[in-house]
C-alpha cells in the first residue's frame, strides 16, 4: 500500500519596523496570502510589529515572504522559530 505524501510546512515571524493601521496590515496580508505556499498570515493586535506566516517550504522561500513584506513599503526582517 502506498503511503501519501508528506506535507512538511513551516512558520517564520516577520518583524515590522514600522507602526502601521490596521487597514494596512490587512493589505499586506492579502498580499502575503497571494504568494503560492502561503496558507496562512496571524497577527496579534496587542503585537502589531509581528506577522507569523506559515508557509509550504517546497513552494515558497522565506525570502520571497520578506521581500513581498517589503515591496508593502515596508522595513521587515525576518525572525526564526
């Protein structure tokens, strides 16, 4: 019997440099989700510096994640989990 394939995702934080509103965290999000293997953006309210994007590694590399965070006119850098 064959056994599925495994699925290996991965998280990475991304820090904002800058103090942006809510609308425009919710862009950049929408921006996040469009790039294939991205299946999730979380961010908390009380910590708007930090975005967690869980991401399928084979798909998507890290840096694409931060350099779509970027072109959002944005200063970010990535923090590892």
């Amino acid at each position: 019997m064959n056994q599925p394939d495994e699925i290996f995702l991965a998280d990475v934080v991304v820090h904002i440099d800058e103090t942006l509103d809510p609308a425009y965290l919710a862009r950049m999000e929408t921006h996040l989700m469009a790039l294939e293997g991205v299946h999730s953006v979380l961010m908390h309210e009380n910590k708007p510096h930090l975005m967690k994007v869980g991401f399928h590694p084979e798909k998507v590399h890290t840096m694409d994640i931060l350099q779509q965070v970027i072109r959002q006119g944005v200063h970010a850098e990535l923090i590892g989990l």
